[in-house]
C-alpha cells in the first residue's frame, strides 16, 4: 500500500489533482508536493488543505532540469517514501531546445533527466519502497488524429537515442510537440529497463490521457497554443473522445498506483484512436515499446547524462 507518495509538478494541473484525490484516501497519510517555485507550491499547499480538509502536504523544492537541485532535495528527505509521481514536464517551456548544464535539451531534462535522476538517488539512498509512475502521453506511440508521429528511429542504438537527447537528432526541424513525443519515448522504454533492473519496485508507465484544464499548452507558439488550449481540447477533442477533465485525467494515475493488474514494465494509456476512457497495454499499438535492447539502449543513453 502506497501511504507516503511524493509528486512531481505538483503545484497545478493533473500533479496538483492527483495530490487531491489522493488526499481524500484515507490510507494516504503524506503527501510531498515537489515543486520549483516555493510561492506557487505554498499557494497550493494551502488550497489542497482547504479543498480536502488534510493537513498531510509537504512541499520539496526541487527543479527537474537541475540535476544538483534534485540531489539536495533527495539528500533533504526525512524519509523514505512508497511512491513516486514522476509528473512534471510539458513542451519544454519557451526554450525547448536549450541545453542544459548536463547536455539535454531543455525538453528532455524536464520530462525526463531529472527524473532519472529523482529515481536513481532515492533507491541509492534507501528512499523508496515500492512504485514509480512515470507521466507518460499517446505521443509516445503517435495520435494520429492530432498529426503527432509515432517515433520512428532509424537504429534506436545507444547512439541515436543520446541524438534524441541533446536533440541533434532533430538537426533544423525541432517541433517542440514532436520532439515531445519522442521525449515521452524514451523516458517509458527507460521505466520498462528500469523494472528488469529493479525488479523489488513497480515501474509504471502511465498517460492521463488529453486532459483539459492544465497549463500544458501555455508555452507553445502563439498559433499553436490557440489551437490547443482554446479550440482543440475543449471544442473539437471532447467531441473526438480526444480530451476530458481534468479529475479523469490525474484519476488514471490515482487508480494506476495502487492497481495489482498493471505489470510493471507497461505502459497503460488510451485506445488506438482516442486519447480517454479505459487504459490499455500501449505495446499491442506500438511493439516496439516491448523491445528490450531497445529499452535498455534508452536507459544507457540517458543515464550516460545523469
Ligand atoms: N494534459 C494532457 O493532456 C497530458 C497528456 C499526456 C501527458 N501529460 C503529461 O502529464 C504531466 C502533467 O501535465 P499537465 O497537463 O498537468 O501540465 P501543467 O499544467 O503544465 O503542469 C506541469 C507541472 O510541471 C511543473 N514543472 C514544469 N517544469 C518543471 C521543472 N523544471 N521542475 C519542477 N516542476 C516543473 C510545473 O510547474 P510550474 O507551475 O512551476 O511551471 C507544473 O506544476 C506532464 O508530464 C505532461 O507531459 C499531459
């Protein structure tokens, strides 16, 4: 049973949420809100204690694409805790393709390095017991219907994958919502050699599915984000079975870490042609996210980062 769980990303959107709902379970007895920005984690905090009448929320603060910042906020944990929501992460901010000091792009270092990172110091230093969630997205495998490709990699070696990493695997066409998907990629093929390394914790590979009333989109370019944001999720998408609230979407992870019937290794998202409802295994759409050597050659290039 899964009582202390930490979140990533916590202070808005589907992290913020998904503290809620976890809140309001009984046998959850902590929660730490680690967050990079202590006003707007402290405005949470405060909002969350109202909303669900606990007073079970600690905030951490910690920046993902700052590696040094999340190995003081592990070595600053007082306990171990039994999960952990990698949730932070999104297009990459007004800088996507920015490197950071560690030689990611700035896309990479928040969906993924400093989880890497987060994951690798809490087992080093005995701090976690049971199941890591990774917030993973359909664009992993491709939306068709939204136009996001599925990954196509030529060799998927340790090489090619280190490319996507620092983007230079994107030469001159850096998309932000494309590199995403292939981001999202390879941070569940890592999950998936993470859980044969690992195989005391539960690894889950989870998507919220297209959920409305995040911040998500606000980073796009202009055209991009109006689209998105104010057309696309709450007009058209609904109607498409592409986007749904968001309490539907952080539920999929509420449920998905204490849920015996999800493997560890998968990843658990949408039917092939809609972004809500039911989970599934994503490996029956995309087989190659069942490839080990391609897992672990993910898992080889990003750690070569950490
Ligand atoms: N919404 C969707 O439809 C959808 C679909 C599939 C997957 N996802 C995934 O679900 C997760 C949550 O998405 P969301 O829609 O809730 O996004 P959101 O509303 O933009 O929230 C993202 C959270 O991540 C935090 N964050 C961003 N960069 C960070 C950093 N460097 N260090 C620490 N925290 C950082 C943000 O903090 P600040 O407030 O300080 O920026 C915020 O708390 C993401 O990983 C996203 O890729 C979302």
């Amino acid at each position: 049973m899964n009582k202390v769980i930490m979140i990533t990303g916590a202070n808005t959107g589907i992290g913020k949420d998904t503290a809620r709902q976890l809140a309001l379970k009984s046998e959850t007895t902590k929660i730490y809100l680690a967050c990079r920005n202590k006003a707007k984690a402290e405005i949470a905090k405060k909002d969350l204690e109202k909303i669900t009448g606990r007073k079970i929320f600690e905030i951490i603060i910690l920046d993902v694409s700052d590696t040094d910042s999340v190995r003081k906020a592990v070595r600053n944990l007082k306990e171990p805790i039994d999960a952990i929501i990698l949730n932070a992460g999104g297009v990459g901010g007004k800088t996507p393709r920015a490197l950071t000091k560690d030689g990611v792009t700035t896309i990479t270092a928040i969906n993924l390095l400093g989880h890497v990172v987060l994951v690798n110091e809490l087992l080093d230093a005995n701090k976690l017991r049971n199941t890591v969630l990774f917030a993973s997205s359909e664009a992993a495998r491709g939306i068709k219907k939204t136009g996001m490709k599925r990954p196509d990699l030529k060799t998927s070696s340790i090489e090619e994958f280190r490319n996507v990493f620092n983007g230079q695997y994107f030469g001159s066409d850096f998309d932000a919502l494309q590199v995403y998907g292939v981001i999202k990629y390879g941070g569940t093929l890592w999950m998936s050699s993470m859980a044969r390394k690992y195989p005391h914790i539960k690894f889950l590979s989870i998507s919220p599915g297209g959920t409305r009333g995040t911040e998500g989109f606000d980073s796009l370019p202009f055209l991009q984000k109006i689209m998105f944001k104010y057309i696309g999720m709450p007009i058209f998408m609904p109607l498409m079975g592409l986007s749904h609230s968001l309490p539907k979407g952080a539920k999929r992870f509420v449920d998905g870490i204490n849920n015996p019937n999800l493997e560890s290794g998968g990843f658990y998202a949408s039917k092939e042609n809609v972004l809500t409802g039911p989970i599934i295994d994503q490996s029956v759409i995309f087989q190659d996210l069942k490839n080990e050597q391609y897992q672990d050659n993910a898992y080889e290039a990003i750690q070569s980062f950490a």
